[in-house]
C-alpha cells in the first residue's frame, strides 16, 4: 500500500514540476515579447516617389501595429526633385529611409548608412532575391541597400501591324533583323509609322549599354558607336504610331488599361548576335537607409520587413504599380486581360526575366559608364 502512494507522490511531483517549468517558459516568451516590442522604438522619416506612396503607407500602419512605439512618417517627393534633395538636404535632416537605383546609390554614397546591417539582411532573406539584383547593390563587399523592385526589360511588338506587312515576331531576335524590318515598314507606310517611342530612350540605351558591357571584350567609343547605329533620332515618334516598346510593367499596364492602340505580343529583348544572353533586369529602386544614428535597429528592421512583405508586394505587382524584387511575392495567381494581347502572357514574360536574368559582366564599368552618361 505504501509503494502505491509513492508512486503516485512520484506522479503528482512530476505533474507540478512540469508545470512550473512550463509556466516559468511561459513567462521568459512574454517577458522577451514584450522587451523586443519596446526595444523597437523611434520615429522614422520615409521619403517616396509617388509610384511607391500607397505602398509606403500601407506597410508602416501594418508594421507599426506590431511595433506600437515606432512613428514612421511617410513624405510624397517629387520625382524630378527626388535625388537633388537628397544631395542638397544637410545630413542631420536627412530621411531614414529612400528609394535608389543603382546609379543614384553611386552618387550618394557617402551619405548611406547601415551597410553591415544591410548585409545582415540579404544573408537573411537571400532566397528572396535574384543574383543580379543582389551584385547590383553590392560593392567591394559592401551593400549599400536592399533590392525592393525590379525593372525587367522585354520586348513588346505591334503584332496587328507587324502581320499587315507580312512579318511574324519570331523574325525579330536580334537587333539588326528589328532594325531592318522596323525600316522596311516605316518606308512601306510612308514613315506614318515609326520603329520606337520616345518614352523608352533610357531604357534603349541602358539595355544596350548592358549588353555590350556584359561581353568579355570591350570598347567605351565602340559601344556609344553600337548604340548610336541603332537608336537614331529618325526612327523615334512622340505620338502612338510606333512598331516596338523596350519597356517593362508600365507598358503593360497601358495596355491592359486600353489607353494604347493595337494587338500587342511580348517577348524577350533582342540581342546583338545569335546565342546571346537576352534576359535583363535592369535594377529599379533600392531601399536605403540615410540618418540611422538614433534608432537603428528599428530602420533596420522596417527596411526588412518592407522588402520582403509577400502579401503587400503582391498586391501592388497585381495593380502595376511596380515590379517587387522579392521572388516569393511573384508566387501570384492573376487573371489576364487578353483582349490587347497576342502570343505568351507579358506577366510570364516578365516575371521569368525576373527570376532568370543573370549577373551582369564588367558591372563596374556599367555603372561607370551611365554615371559618365546620365550622372547629372
């Protein structure tokens, strides 16, 4: 009778043992909770293009409701004024967090913070990102931002006007043959209709800066020779009558919008010969972090989170407002509008360059060769 009540003495020390240690655990979690909630806190100034405000606004109410002591304030800039306010702002006013290209994240860096921590992130999340989006924010071991959108350039066809004359777009994978027919039916339809918009010179010229550069030889006055043989100012129009786009989710969306005319087909750029590389991400916007002294850990943190929000990123890439360049939010089902469209889905188009387009060669030189170009 005796070894009975043992045994179940035994039991019930073992009960109430696992129970104080359950509760003991139960009360580490809440108290670490509660600390990491506090210890995330601090205003935080975001500058935005407007393209990206609503993104902006959504993401600091979301994250700010699980960070209750972080204020973040986001400010709608104008674009045009953007990078020249950033250079001419004194440092101690900067904001906490901007958006930049490449490009611009060479003019000002010496104004950027946070590099270790950037550095943190992308090892984190680096599944989040493609290669050539990680090496285009990346210097001398250095990252001076987190890639946050994409800029995936394709081709995009007039295929109506293209059948009228008697051509068909797998005609077209090389710049020579777009040139030679893009002529040929500008001369057939009297110049009414013209190879290019003007909307798309910049993305002309950094393609094809790009592909020349990505070659294991290069010329700087032969590459300007190679752009200039191609993009002529005879072959541009301001109006609609044009053959070929370079151009990426925003054409798209015109289309998809019905405010371009005509049956439009998507596919791939060209390249300059056969058996080239013709998938490019031409890197859009960064977030970067300016002013970290104060509250770093929570920028660092709001930049994280910003970047990598599949839901929210989702969303604006099913609006077209942007192309995210986090991987997992293009896992997206969306239901197409085919009424202005021929051929293989612009969004598959995209979203494979996205996934697929390679580092680019000689990336310094790329970046040296546009600042010489667009640097002002």
């Amino acid at each position: 009778m005796k070894l009975g009540c043992d045994i179940v003495v035994i039991k019930r020390k073992r009960i109430l043992l696992f129970l104080a240690v359950f509760i003991i655990v139960f009360f580490i979690v809440l108290f670490l909770s509660k600390s990491n909630s506090r210890y995330l806190k601090g205003d935080i100034v975001v500058w935005t293009e407007e393209r990206y405000y609503s993104y902006f606004v959504n993401i600091a109410k979301e994250f700010k409701e699980s960070n209750k002591k972080v204020n973040i304030k986001v400010l709608k800039i104008d674009k045009n004024e953007y990078v020249n306010k950033l250079l001419t702002t004194d440092k101690k006013d900067l904001p906490n967090v901007v958006q930049l290209n490449f490009v611009e994240i060479e003019r000002l860096k010496n104004r950027i913070d946070l590099l270790e921590e950037n550095k943190n992130i992308i090892e984190t999340y680096k599944k989040n990102f493609s290669s050539s989006r990680i090496k285009e924010v990346e210097d001398d071991g250095k990252y001076y931002g987190v890639p946050f959108e994409s800029k995936p350039i394709a081709l995009y066809v007039r295929e109506d006007i293209l059948n009228k004359y008697g051509y068909e777009i797998e005609d077209i994978n090389i710049w020579s043959q777009l040139i030679n027919i893009g002529n040929d039916i500008k001369n057939k339809s009297s110049d009414e209709i013209n190879l290019f918009s003007n909307k798309d010179k910049m993305n002309i010229n950094i393609l094809m800066l790009s592909q020349l550069v990505d070659k294991e030889t290069y010329n700087k006055d032969k590459i300007i020779n190679e752009i200039n043989n191609i993009y002529k100012e005879d072959y541009v129009t301001e109006d609609d009558n044009y053959l070929f786009r370079i151009a990426s989710l925003d054409f798209y969306d015109e289309i998809v919008k019905g405010s371009i005319k005509g049956r439009w087909e998507c596919k791939n750029p060209p390249s300059f010969s056969v058996g080239e590389n013709r998938l490019y991400d031409l890197g859009g916007k960064n977030l970067v972090a300016l002013n970290v002294e104060k509250n770093k850990e929570a920028i660092k943190e709001f930049i994280a989170y910003s970047a990598t929000n599949k839901e929210l990123l989702s969303r604006e890439l099913l609006e077209y407002e942007f192309f995210p360049s986090s991987l997992y939010s293009l896992k997206v089902k969306y239901e197409e509008n085919k009424e202005n469209i021929e051929g293989t889905s612009p969004f598959l188009t995209l979203m494979n360059i996205v996934e697929r387009a390679p580092s680019i060669r000689n990336f310094d030189v790329l970046k040296e060769m546009l600042l010489e170009i667009y640097g002002d």
